[in-house]
C-alpha cells in the first residue's frame, strides 16, 4: 500500500486514526509534511474550516487567509478556491521540496471543486516517491474520484465498528 486514505461519515475518528498511525511509525516529525484541516469556531459552532499546515518552511499566513470553507448563513457551505489555489498548492510544494518521508492530507473534500491548480498539485504529490496518507470524503466529485481510481491508492472505510481496531491494523500495513 504506498497511499492510504480514510473516508466515513463526520467525527467517526478518520484525524484520529491518522494520528494513531503517525504515533505507531518510527518516523520523526520533521520528516512529515501536509496539513490538516481544522474547524474554525466562532460563537461556539463550526462557522468554516481552515488549513493547519505540518512543518510548513513559510511563513504561516493568519486563519482568515488559511480558510477553505465557510458557511455565511449556518446552512450553506462555500469553498475558498484562492486558499486551496496559493497556500494550499504552496504547502504541497513544500512538501515536494524538503522530500518529506510521510505527507499528511486530512482531508480532501468538496471545497476544492474549482481549485484546479490544487487538485493538479494533489496529483503530482501522489505520483512523487512521497507516502501519503489522508482523509477523502465518501460523496462522490470527480476530483475526488480521480483519487479513488488510482493504482497506487488505498481507501479504507472508518465506522463506529471499525474505528477502534483499525487504527492497529493499518499501523502494521502501513510502514515506510
């Protein structure tokens, strides 16, 4: 297995289980590169999501400019394509660049529909000698099926049922 990606509904334990994986390697965390993506909380609900990049080489830009996707009225969510387009392609490059050992991408999804250059990148990532392991939705987009249809990637479903376990059985599966 060179790419593992981790799909299931909301909050079953997909972050979790990546970070589970990443504490079981023998790997340092300087060796490991991509981003995660975070919620960002405003008047105590989830108001959008953002990028929270891993050993990122530049300067980090504020949480306004690091957001992917939000929600203007608590019902309809639009994605950022200018944040997957400069600082997420950016941190994808860097990861490129300092030939990281484990890259991290939690999560793909919806938001980046439009973000062509992104999703370019997302590609050139995979058919690097880079590990990748991540999140993907479970709706299907065709960026997202793109993903799915690859030789060299792996998606395994996360349930209630499963979560627990699995964490375990992929950290011996998945060795760099």
């Amino acid at each position: 297995m060179k790419h593992l990606f981790l799909s299931g509904s909301i909050n079953v334990g997909k972050s979790t289980i990546i970070q589970n994986i990443v504490n079981n390697m023998e790997i340092d965390k300087e060796e490991i590169g991509g981003f995660y993506t975070k919620a960002y909380i405003r008047n105590g609900k989830v108001a959008g999501f953002y990028m929270e990049p891993i050993n990122y080489k530049l300067k980090t830009p504020d949480i306004y400019e690091r957001l992917i996707g939000y929600t203007p009225d608590g019902k309809m969510w639009l994605g950022m394509d200018s944040t997957f387009e400069s600082f997420g392609t950016s941190i994808l490059d860097c990861c490129l660049i300092n030939d990281y050992r484990l890259i991290i991408m939690d999560e793909l999804g919806f938001f980046e529909n439009n973000a062509i250059c992104f999703q370019e990148k997302v590609h050139e990532v995979l058919s690097s000698n880079n590990r990748i392991i991540g999140c993907i939705k479970t709706l299907s987009t065709p960026f997202m099926d793109s993903i799915r249809k690859r030789k060299d990637v792996e998606e395994i479903a996360v349930t209630r049922k499963n979560r627990d376990s699995i964490a375990h059985e992929l950290s011996e599966k998945f060795v760099l």
